[in-house]
C-alpha cells in the first residue's frame, strides 16, 4: 500500500486588489509575518527580508545583523504568482511553496500550497538538535498534540 | 543553487517505505549506504514517530506511521492557517485605512 501524501492548500481572500495583495505578502512580510510564534530568532528577529526576483532569498535578520534562512524564490510572476524553495532550518531540506493571487469578488484570494512537507518530520530531529531557537519544531508540536 | 543540503539519503529510506514496509536488509539492498547507516535514519524516522517497526519472526519490519503523518499534516495546516490569519488582519487593518 503506498502512502498517498497530498500538499496542504489553505487559502484566504482579502480585500485588497491583486496588486497590493502581491506586495503586502512579499516585499511587505515583515509587518505581518506572526515572528513571535513563527519565527528561528523570535525576540532577536528585527525584520524579515523578501528579495523579490528569482533566485532572490527569504530571510529574518537579527538585532546583531545575523541571518536565518528561509526560502529561495524558485519563481516570481507579479503579482500572480511566486514558488519558493522553503527550507526555515539549518538541515537545509527544502520543501517546495507556491503561493497564487487571483482577483475575486472581495478583492483577492490568496492558495497557498506546501508540498514535500512530508519530509520536515524526517528532519525535524535533526533541526531541534542544530538549533535551540525558538521555531517550534514539528516534533514538538506533533508531540503536544498527541 | 536550489538543491536540498539535507539529507537525500533519510528521505530515501522515507520514500522506499512509503511504497511498502521493508526490513532494514530491504532497505539497505536498494540504496547505496551500509545496513548500520539505514538503521541509523530509521531510528531517526522513529523517534519523528514517522514510522512504526514491528518482529516479524528475527527480522524487524518498518513501515510508515499513518498517525504519524496526520500529525505533521496537521501542524503544517495550523502553521499556514496562522501565518494567512495574520496576512488577512493585516490587509483588512490596510484596506480600511489604518496602519
């Protein structure tokens, strides 16, 4: 029997028009992005960098100008479309991030589809014992719920 | 540039299950690592409660852990329901004039 692994797809609408919704997610995700709870640095996270273009990165910088890596953009279509290679932990596994931007009624609705995400648990032992930061690590959090 | 650094070889042995339950020996005869650095991963795997191991006579049989999954499934749910609630709180704080 194989084991089917569907991506997670989860999706909100906003009410802003395509555009703005594009750069509020990307080059503006340092005023959103929930650091505290979702973050390597937590407390020590100043900003979140967003290098929009190919190839660019996805970063949190620390108050003392350190980096922790969190994604490379695989694909930047404007203001439809970006792919990235996620990979928030120091093992370096990349999971593959497509987040689409479609107009609707309300204004814009943003999917958002993980795949691979599989395989973070296979390197969730290994990201807890790289790092002592303050991302949760799936095996927590797995752990916590059973 | 994009390749993964971590570790192709655990996420082999992850694949090779997903298709069916194997025994370390299995396992090993498929990839190109010695039998000591599968049961290494599978310990790995283990403790990420990703699979299960059961005797099956002298041999120790792995397959993957459905309720293992479901709970990384559900965890990677949670995590993007929370990070797009957030995105959300933040357009509607823009599309109404504040921020």
């Amino acid at each position: 029997m194989t084991t089917e692994i569907q991506p997670v797809v989860e999706s909100v609408e906003v009410g802003l028009v395509v555009e703005e919704a594009f750069r509020l997610f990307t080059e503006q995700m340092h005023t959103w992005w929930p650091v505290a709870r979702h973050s390597i640095g937590e407390g020590k996270v100043e900003t979140i960098v967003f290098e929009g273009r190919t190839g660019g990165r996805v970063y949190e910088r620390w108050d003392d100008g350190a980096e922790a890596d969190w994604a490379d953009i695989l694909e930047w279509d404007p203001p439809h479309r970006l792919r990235l290679a996620w990979h928030p932990n120091e093992s370096g596994l990349s999971t593959d991030v497509e987040v689409s931007f479609a107009a609707s009624e309300a204004g814009t609705r943003v999917e958002l589809t993980h795949w691979g995400w599989e395989n973070l648990g296979a390197d969730a032992v290994a990201a807890r014992e790289s790092y002592s930061g303050g991302w949760k690590t799936v095996l927590d959090i797995f752990r916590a719920a059973a | 540039m994009f390749d993964a650094l971590g570790d192709p070889t655990r996420r082999e042995v992850f694949e090779l299950l997903r298709a069916g339950p194997r025994s370390v020996g299995e396992i090993a005869a498929r990839l190109p690592v010695s039998r000591p650095a599968v049961s290494q991963h599978l310990r790995v795997l283990k403790d990420a409660r990703l699979v299960v191991d059961e005797r099956a006579g002298t041999r120790r049989i792995y397959r993957v852990d459905p309720s293992g999954i479901d709970g990384l499934r559900r965890y990677v749910e949670s995590f993007w329901k929370d990070a797009l609630a957030s995105f959300k709180a933040s357009a509607e704080r823009r599309s109404s004039g504040d921020d």
